[in-house]
C-alpha cells in the first residue's frame, strides 16, 4: 500500500540535514554518477601535495574518504552544524577545520597552499583561490554546473530563462583566467536524476537550499500534493544534474 501525502512529507520535514551525506535517499532517488570519479583524483592529487585546502568542505565526508591527506590539511565551512560534523571527522585524520564565512577574504597568507579543492561549492571566489595557491599550485573542484536539477526547480519556481545561464563552464574558466589561472581542463556532463516520492523532493530541497530559495513544506504544500499525485501516476519525476570538473593552475611566475 503506497503512502499518503501527509505521512511522507511529514517524516521528509522532520528528517536531519546536516552535513553532505545523501544516504537517507537510499531508495528513494537516484542520480547518475560524472564518469571522471572526483573523489579517486582528488585522492590522488591530495597524496602528492604537501599543504592543501578544501574548501566548503560541508560536513567533510568528501575528504575524508581520501586515503592519504597531506602533511598541512586545511578544511573551511560557514555552517556551524556542518563545521562540527566536519571537526568531528577530520581532526582524527590530522586536518584541521576553520569555521568561514564563504566570503572573501579566505583566512589565509598568500601563496600559502600548493593545492585547494572543492567539491559542489556554493560560490567560487576565483580571486582568493588564486591568491592563496603557490606559484605552480592547482585548483582541482567538481562544480555543480548550468541548469542542475532545473526540472525541479521550474515546477516550483516557474521558467528560470535567465538562471539557467548560472555556473556555465565557459563563464567559470573566464573567471578563473581573469584571477590569473591556467585552466587546464574542464569537462561537463548531465546526468538522470529520479525522484520515487514527494518525501525525497522535500529532503532534496531542505538540504541544498540554493535550489528553491526559501523552500518550506507549507509555503509549497499545494505545489508538493500536485507533485506527490503526478509520481503516484506517472511514476518517478525525472531531473538531470549537471556536473563540471574544472583544473586550473597558478603559473609558476606572474
């Protein structure tokens, strides 16, 4: 017996959102994974650096899962829940976490790190990335890139025309190149995203708020029972994510 709209928002609206695991969609929603595996580069990239930071690091799980981190392992996060998952997981491993605001100035000396990382950071401040890396140091992310998920977000919000522009490669390697980096790779794809539930819509939603600005149960409550009766009929609501791996490099002299 499928269950009522009530009874799946309601546990979805109640459930913890913390941190940057997923797991509580076990089931529930799916999405394609980029090809390129983010986290076996940056492992490997972070055992050969001698001082690195990730930045927005959100609870730390990403980093955590490296197998090897570096002698100097720096981790920044602006939201307190967040900081104290990511302290809790990374000082055992040696890498200290620093509450930040995501805005500039990161709170650190020039020069100071020769690799900094980032896996789906809300914002890029490609000035202060530059400004902390070393000479010959790199920029090695995974960005959520244009129009991620907008099926999702026009059935709430309306056409997004001018939105869907947002996070576009092309935009993210000019700006990279204005700080005076050197972009050496960047590579995009989309990928299927299912929704098998409202349940699973609401999580998503509470938990990477960028995506509907404001989202709460009851102000979208119409909208979620539209959404609850059209997956009970038609089956799971299809989005596509959209992904970009982007390297980018300090030039050893200005």
């Amino acid at each position: 017996m499928s269950r009522s709209f009530d009874d799946l928002v309601d546990e979805a609206d109640a459930a913890p959102v913390e941190g940057w695991d997923f797991s509580w969609l076990d089931g529930r929603a799916t999405e394609a994974r980029p090809s390129w595996g983010y986290q076996r580069l940056m492992s490997e990239r972070l055992a050969a650096a001698s001082a690195a930071l990730d930045v927005q690091t959100g609870g730390g799980e990403v980093l955590a899962e490296a197998a090897e981190l570096p002698p100097t392992m720096v981790a920044t996060e602006s939201w307190p829940p967040n900081v104290a998952k990511a302290t809790a997981l990374l000082h055992p491993r040696g890498a200290v976490v620093v509450a930040d605001p995501d805005e500039p100035p990161l709170p650190f000396a020039g020069a100071a790190f020769d690799l900094v990382t980032s896996r789906h950071p809300a914002t890029v401040w490609w000035s202060e990335i530059a400004r902390v890396l070393a000479p010959g140091g790199t920029y090695f992310a995974q960005h959520v890139g244009p129009a991620s998920v907008f099926e999702l977000v026009e059935f709430f919000l309306g056409p997004q025309p001018e939105a869907r522009r947002a996070r576009h490669p092309d935009d993210e390697s000019a700006g990279a190149r204005a700080a005076g980096l050197e972009v050496v790779e960047v590579r995009t794809e989309r990928l299927r995203t299912e929704f098998f539930d409202v349940g699973a819509v609401v999580y998503f939603l509470r938990k990477v708020i960028w995506m509907v600005p404001g989202f709460t149960v009851e102000r979208y409550r119409d909208r979620l029972r539209e959404l609850h009766d059209r997956i009970t009929a038609e089956g799971p609501f299809v989005a596509y994510a959209s992904r970009t791996l982007i390297e980018a490099r300090k030039p050893e002299r200005a």
